[in-house]
C-alpha cells in the first residue's frame, strides 16, 4: 500500500442523510494519502439538493474520481481493483436490500458486492424508521456476510452545539474504521465524577 493512497469508495444514495456522505467526501479530501472513488446514485441527486442545496457537480468536485451509477465496467466493479474499502452514505433501504441479495444491478450494489466477496470493509449507514421486518433481516444478511450496519445515530456525551458538531462526531467514528488519523471529532476520555 506504500506505492499508492487508501483509495476508499463513496456511495451517496436517495435515503435522507445526504449530508453524510457530502461531509465524509470533505473531511477525507483533507487527509493525506486518501484518494476517494464517487458514486451518485440518480435519486440521491434529488435528496442532495432538497437537504443541501447543493447540485451533482458541486458534489462530484469532492472526490477524486467520479464514476456513473450504470457504468458497470468501472473500475471499482472488479476485485482487482485495489480499493481499501467502502462507505455508502446514506444508504437507501432499496440499496441494503440490493447489497443484502447479492444483486449487483447497478454498480453502487456492485462494488459493494465487490467489497463483499474480497473481505474488505464496507459500511453502510443505514437511514429509514422505524426498521420492518425485512430491513433487520437485509441488516443481518449484511452482517453475517462481513458488512457493517451503521446507522448514523447521534451521539450527546460530547455535548454538541449544533448539528454540523453532531454530523462530524458521526463521520469521526466512521473514518475511525478505516484507521485514519483526524482531529474531526473529540475523543472520549471518561465522565468527570
């Protein structure tokens, strides 16, 4: 891994929560020896602008390379493709569902499938609620498979101020899993008696 940078793969699909995956794509732009692969599923465009105010471009501009949700021959749609991992923020009950089935039918549920089969992490920050039966059951396929079900949940030891502080602790604990050092969030050092 010496002769090239993490690269880790952005998946931004319609659930809300948008800001997420816009967030994780700013904070890892700022650490060195990261280099981000985007994929914008065409529903997220919409929940993009509706909860950020910002277009597909402005978006696509955050990461190191762009590829197109159909574009099957990507890159990032092969086990050869060395990519350290991925994220998809938000994920969309329909994408856990895809990614949980194994279906492959764009390429979003592709290199997560690719991530899969390769034993490379992948985390999806799931947002829908309340969960039904056959979200916990594609949950838990997800998770016996190797992924990680990671609902962005706030937290309030830290006792944030404003909801970009609790946005950021979220994608903290995030980047945490892949290792990467950053000074995003503060770390917890135990309750003060």
């Amino acid at each position: 891994m010496a002769d090239r940078p993490q690269r880790l793969v952005i998946a931004i699909t319609g659930a809300t929560g948008a800001v997420y995956g816009v967030r994780l794509l700013q904070h890892l732009r700022s650490i060195d020896g990261v280099e981000t692969h985007l994929v914008v599923s065409d529903a997220a465009v919409l929940t993009l602008h509706q909860e950020t105010g910002l277009q597909r471009k402005e978006v696509e501009a955050l990461a190191d390379v762009v590829h197109k949700q159909n574009n099957i021959g990507a890159s990032i749609a092969s086990g050869s493709f060395q990519a350290d991992g991925m994220v998809i923020a938000p994920c969309s009950m329909k994408t856990l569902a895809s990614v949980a089935h194994g279906l492959s039918d764009n390429l979003i549920a592709r290199a997560a499938d690719v991530m899969l089969k390769e034993r490379r992490r992948l985390i999806l920050m799931v947002r829908e609620t309340p969960f039904n039966l056959a979200h916990l059951r594609n949950m838990t396929a997800v998770t016996e498979m190797g992924g990680i079900i990671f609902p962005p949940l706030p937290s309030f030891y830290h006792l944030p101020q404003s909801i970009d502080e609790m946005v950021d602790h979220t994608v903290a604990r995030v980047i945490d899993l892949f290792g990467l050092c950053h000074n995003l969030a503060p770390r917890w050092t135990g309750m003060n008696p």
